[in-house]
C-alpha cells in the first residue's frame, strides 16, 4: 500500500501502481488540505462579488464570461464533454494507471480545489482496476494534458468508457460491476481534474524505468560484442576515467570493468598486434555514460513534477487568495522528455554499429554473417538491416517536439509546450532500440560460438546462457522473427541482467 500525501511520491511508486496494481490510499494531512481549498471555493461560489478563473467563468480565450451561480455545476461537466475528443488508439493500461496516481498526488497538494471525495474516487478506480479508455492523441502540453485526462474525468462522471477485467464496457456499467458510483462535479473540479502534466509526465517515468533497465542491457551486449570481436577491456580501466570524471562514464567503466573479468576469450589475444579497437567497443563507457547522465537529468526532472501542483488557477486558503499562473506549461517535462528519447537513440544507434561490425567478416575476423555456409546462407546479415531500419527510424523521431509550437484558443494559449508528443515519441524510441539490442544480444552470441572452447566472462557466459535457453545456435538458415521477439522479452523482462546481476552484483 502507498500513500499518497502530494510530496513524497517516488519515480518507483508510479511504476508499482502502473504495473504493479499496486494499492494506494491517501493520508489525513493530505485529505484535511483537500477538504481547506475544496471550503474556500465554496466561500467563493457563496461570495457573488468574486470572479475567479475557472469557477464562475468560461475557459480559455473565455475567461472574460461570467457564469452565473446557477450554472457553475454545468459549467464542470460541460469542460469535460468538450474536452473529451481525443483521437487515435488507446493508450496502454499502465499509462492510465500512471496518470491517475500522479493526478491523485496533485491533488493531494491541496491547491486545487476539489472536494476528498473526488480524489477518493480516482483512488478507488486505481484498487478496483476500473481503467478509462483514453485515446493516445490531442494533447499539447499546455494547458496540459487536458484533452487525454478529460477522458479519465469523463468516466468518473459516468459518461466514457472503461476497461475491466479486461473488457471494455460503458463508464456506468463498469462502475456497478465494481461498486463505484460516479461523481456529480462541483464548482473548480473539473478544471482541476483536467489540468496537468501526468500524460507526459505518466509516460516518462514508465520509459525512464525501462530506460534504466535497457542501459544494463546495452552494456551487456555491448561486452558479448567485444569478447565476440575480441576487443580489449583496457579502456575500462579507472584511471582513464578518473582523469575525465564525469559521473556516468565513471560508472559505466566501472560496470564494464566488472563484466569483462576472468574473461578466457580477453586473455588469449592480450598481447596481440591491434593497438587499438574501434569507437564502438573502445568508447563505450562514455557513450553509455553519456546517456547515463541523460537519464539522471530526467530523473531529476521528473522526480520534481511528479510532487507538484499543476493545474490552474492554484488555491492558497490561507490567505483567500486564487492566483493564475502557467504550472501546467509541460515545457520544463517536454524538454526532458526530448533530451530522454536521444539518450535512448543513441543506445540504439551504438548497438547498431557493433552489430554491423560483427557479421563483416572484413572487420570481425570471423566468418561472413556469422554462418559457416555463407552463400548458401544468409546468416545474420537481415536482422542487421532489421537494426539499420529501427535506427533510421530513431533519427526521424528524435527531432524535438519542443522545437514547435502552435497558437490555441483564439491565441490565448499562444506558446505550447507539445509535451505528449515528446512523450509518446519516446515510446516507440524506446521499443526500436529494445528490439536492437536484442538483435545484438542475438548476434553476439552468435559470435562466440566461434571462439570455442575458449569462455567468456562468467558474467557474459551467465547472459549466454540465458540467450540459448531461448534462442538456440544458428546452423542452418532460418525464420528469425520468433528468435527476434524472444529476445525483445528478455531485454523487456530484464532475465539476463538478473542473471548477469547475480554473478557481478548489482550494476550502476
């Protein structure tokens, strides 16, 4: 069980509720600043004098309109009908789920001015696993992400539809189904509800997770690439690092170093000829480290988004006041998010050039397209352009989504930070290079056939080991996209680096 109390939500709790069902609830500081902003917009519905954005006006270049007291209930509800218009395919459970915990936090902030009840009720779709149906397309990153959470808020009004137990169904039956009744909106909660970063937000801590768990993996393959390729480790060694202290590189040379130990492989060609290998194995650990710190920047990012207030306007009941303010511009996230899909390209791009390197014969020293019967077979020369293919594709999705902007709503809102689009683009960046990594895993492993009976690494047999557990020897020509797709579970699962993990402890 987690709670939530608006400050101290952590990147692995979001993926524990995401992924995990994890349960939440809220804690009674969190429920008691709630109920205090959720008091004082009733002081101000009451108060006919007071005009505030958001509870008796229209929205956006609308905020000039007046709305009567009368009509502030239906203005909520009609926010949310008109905002639902999303497009496009359904964006994955542990999406949804990651926005509505993070929406729970916000709110938990006590600025917004919703009433517990309401946040209750996002808490108890979360434990009952009634999951809204909310389309990947439409958000600009500011106001937010509104048009994907005004999906989430229309189920919670009964309108909408909702995934459980893995149907979809109406909002209204899937609510009896699970016990839960809908909410009638009060004056603010809607705009509360749909003001906000968390599908930006959502969407960068899942890939960020993942991204974590890919680095790992690519300096795994990257070393069975150099024991295929028979390079050196020496370039791991810490005092080359020391003397250029960047914190990744110091820790990526230092998992390197722990991989290639008591190499059998390694040992038999260290005192050849070759003065120096190639930029893809000799440069590892600042590339990887470069992406290492890429990753702590969005980290950073993120850990601060996740635990602030970012709807509009904010509540502060203490002094009476309702301050405008631009907390849901994404462009802080949306940039990180731009900054984490080039980090995660470059993985890919890196693992690439080793796979390349290795089924050259000219370049490996080892037969053509690692197949004894070149020719006859092709070998491993098609899952290298598989690679090729993913890695040109990368390059077209890295360009920045921030580097756009375009006017909304009569150019009111006329600076948009196109946070969602940086967000999902990372999403397909990041299975491209998964899947190009477990090519090179593949590969690699391929390669050390060829250096029998001499063993690699105990760490890198471990990772082997694992590999032929799914993917047996190439001999033969053969269907390779069931092999392709093993291998992309693995990286996925995180199985090798277990394995990996267990014989050199735990990696940076």
């Amino acid at each position: 069980m987690i709670e939530i109390d608006g400050e101290h939500l952590t990147i692995n709790d979001v993926v524990k509720v995401a992924r995990e069902f994890e349960k939440v609830k809220l804690t009674k500081e969190a429920e008691r600043r709630i109920k205090k902003a959720c008091e004082m917009v009733e002081k101000i519905v009451i108060h006919d004098g007071m005009v505030v954005y958001g509870i008796n006006t229209g929205f956006g270049n609308l905020a000039n309109k007046r709305i009567s007291s009368k009509k502030l209930d239906e203005l909520q509800l009609n926010l949310i009908r008109s905002h639902s218009c999303g497009v496009g395919e359904p964006l994955s459970i542990d999406v949804v789920r990651a926005m509505m915990i993070l929406r729970v936090n916000s709110l938990a902030k006590g600025y917004s001015g919703v009433r517990p009840k309401t946040v209750k009720l996002l808490v108890d779709m979360l434990n009952k696993r009634v999951h809204p149906v909310v389309p990947e397309k439409g958000s600009l990153g500011a106001s937010g992400d509104l048009i994907p959470l005004a999906h989430i808020a229309l189920a919670m009004v009964g309108e909408g539809e909702v995934i459980v137990d893995g149907k979809t169904m109406s909002a209204k039956q899937g609510f009896r189904r699970k016990g839960i009744k809908p909410v009638t909106l009060m004056p603010k909660e809607g705009i509360a509800l749909i003001n906000g970063t968390q599908l930006m937000t959502g969407i960068g801590c899942l890939v960020l997770s993942d991204a974590y768990l890919l680095l790992k993996n690519a300096q795994i393959a990257g070393v069975m690439s150099l024991e295929a390729l028979r390079g050196t480790d020496q370039a791991f060694r810490k005092e080359l690092h020391i003397a250029r202290p960047h914190k990744g590189q110091l820790q990526c040379a230092e998992n390197l170093w722990m991989l290639t130990r008591d190499s059998e492989i390694i040992a038999s060609h260290r005192n050849c000829s070759k003065v120096q290998d190639p930029y893809t194995l000799r440069c590892m650990p600042q590339v990887f480290g470069a992406s290492m710190d890429a990753l702590s920047y969005v980290r950073s990012v993120l850990e601060t988004e996740i635990n602030s207030a970012t709807d509009n306007p904010l509540l502060f009941p203490e002094n009476m006041e309702s301050l405008s303010g631009g907390n849901f511009h994404g462009q802080p996230v949306a940039m990180a998010l731009d900054f984490l899909t080039l980090a995660i390209s470059e993985i890919g791009s890196f693992s690439e050039r080793r796979i390349a390197r290795l089924v050259d014969s000219n370049l490996s020293g080892l037969p053509p397209f690692l197949t004894e019967k070149s020719g006859l077979n092709s070998g491993f020369m098609l899952p290298q352009y598989v690679a090729a293919a993913l890695v040109s594709e990368n390059k077209i999705l890295c360009h920045p989504a921030t580097a756009d902007s375009i006017p909304t709503s009569a150019n009111q809102e006329d600076h948009v930070s196109m946070g969602a689009t940086a967000a999902l683009k990372s999403l397909k960046v990041l299975k491209n290079v998964q899947y190009t990594v477990a090519i090179e895993y593949m590969t690699a492993a391929q390669g050390l056939e060829f250096h029998k009976p001499l063993r690699p690494s105990p760490a890198i047999e471990a990772a082997y080991n694992v590999i032929r557990e799914k993917v047996s020897k190439l001999e033969e020509d053969r269907p390779f996209y069931k092999d392709i797709k093993k291998m992309f579970n693995l990286v996925r699962n995180g199985d090798i680096v277990t394995s990996v993990e267990n014989i050199v402890g735990k990696l940076h």
